[in-house]
DNA sequence: TACATACTGAGCCATATGGCTAAGTTACCG
DNA sequence: CGGTAACTTAGCCATATGGCTCAGTATGTA
C-alpha cells in the first residue's frame, strides 16, 4: 500500500485527533513544554508524545530540546497548505477546472507552499 | 476508546484519503454517479463504495439511488465546518480567544448547498 | 553524590482503515 | 424471460492508529 503519501495526507491526517488539535490550539498563543500540554490530558506521556511526534513530523510544529525540556513551537504556515487545498475546490465550483488532473491523478503535491 | 467524537474528527478524517480528495474535487464541477465517480480509480468497486460511503457518513456528499444508479451531490457547507476551525485558530493567535464569533469571511461562497 | 524531573524507547494490545474477492440484488434492455 | 449493468453485502487480510506499561536516559537540584 501507499507507496507514496501526499503532504497533505498528512496535514490532515495530524488534525483528526482531538488530542492533536487542541495542542495546536494551545501553541496558537505561544510555545510550550511537553509536559505544559501534556497535562490537561488525562493521558500517558509515552502516549502524548506520540501525538507531538506526529505534530512535528507532519509539519503542523517544531519541537526543540534545551536541557531536559523539549519545547514545541507551532508552524503557521500549515494551515495555509489547506486554505490552498480549499481555494483550489472552490476555484473548481466557479468553473475553473484548470487543475481538476491534479485531483484525478491522485497527486497533489504542489501545495508544499515554502 | 472516543466515547464521543467531535464533528471535526470525521470532517478531517475523509479528507486524510487521496482518493476521497478527488471525488470531492470531481463533484466540485457536478453531481455523478458512483460509477462515473470510480472510473478513474484503479480499485474495486467495493473498496471505492466504501470512500463513497464515508464521505457520505461524515457529511461530505449526500447521495441519492435512482433506478440501479446512485448519485452523488457535493455538500459544500462542510467546507465552511473547516474554515470555522481555521479562523478559530486564527482567533488564538490574535489573542481573541472568544471563539466562533468571528465567522469567516468565504462565506458567500456556499450558496448552493442548504 | 543522591534524588527528582522530564522525557524517551521498547513493546504490547484493541480497533480502525483501506484494500481484495466472491457472491448477491435490483434495475433496464431486447 | 434472459442477460447485462450498477451497485451491494459479506467476508478476509495487512497495516496504521492510539492507547497502555515498564524500564531507561539525561538533566537539574540539594
């Protein structure tokens, strides 16, 4: 199976979880500690940290340890790979079907804006 | 395990899928049948009526049989679910964390559905 | 040095996902 | 009535996901 995984396979991919996306919510003001979001959960930290590992290799964070604490900063611009993906729908409701192939053939990778 | 699952998780769900992301996309220009819909693909039919299934479990499409022919609509106002959630976050980075009240602006886009 | 803190790694487990085939069912066509 | 077309149902299978525990490792603190 998926011999080759579109960016934004996972971009959405990473907010399915509940988890996941209020991590995000919570960097939206500012970076934090592991343990800082961790602790609202009622969760093992092995378990959360999957979900921060998952963040960061899906592109929606960036993580950095100093000392013993790894703090995790959030990656605006992973929310502009989907507001592309939902212009290029909308783009298509008007009636521009200029890039309909895209859809069709399965890859679209071109919105790996920056 | 998810006891209760937010509207949000089936919404970004559908969308993790390559091929789910091109059957939104060809319905963009139109409504088609599960047929024409699949034609592309080179899978099952089955395993494609299971994409259409979800897509139409998490609010995507809406589908319609008549005769031996199903028939698949659009249903773009989730797109509006996400740009919710889009400009939510964007609420946190501006430090307004009042939530939802700031609807956002692509909104008069969604004319055709509901 | 001893101990606590903050992760980290390994591995187990149940369920979900996304594909398949084989065998229906239900129209429509001649 | 017989056959074909367009799904549909019912399984099976491999991998992914999201949780857990138990046991490290590396740092900071007294």
């Amino acid at each position: 199976m998926a011999q080759y995984v579109s960016r934004l396979d996972g971009t959405f991919q990473a907010l399915t979880d509940p988890t996941r996306r209020a991590v995000l919510g919570r960097l939206g003001s500012g970076p934090a500690s592991v343990g800082e979001l961790a602790a609202p959960f009622d969760m093992a930290l092995p378990s959360f940290m999957k979900h921060i590992r998952y963040l960061e290799k899906t592109g929606w964070i960036r993580t950095r340890k100093t000392g013993r604490v790894r703090t995790c900063t959030l990656e605006k611009k992973s929310f502009g790979v989907i507001e592309t993906w939902l212009g290029e729908q909308r783009n298509i409701w008007a009636g521009r079907t200029d890039r309909l192939e895209h859809f069709v053939t399965v890859t679209n990778d071109k919105e790996t804006s920056e």
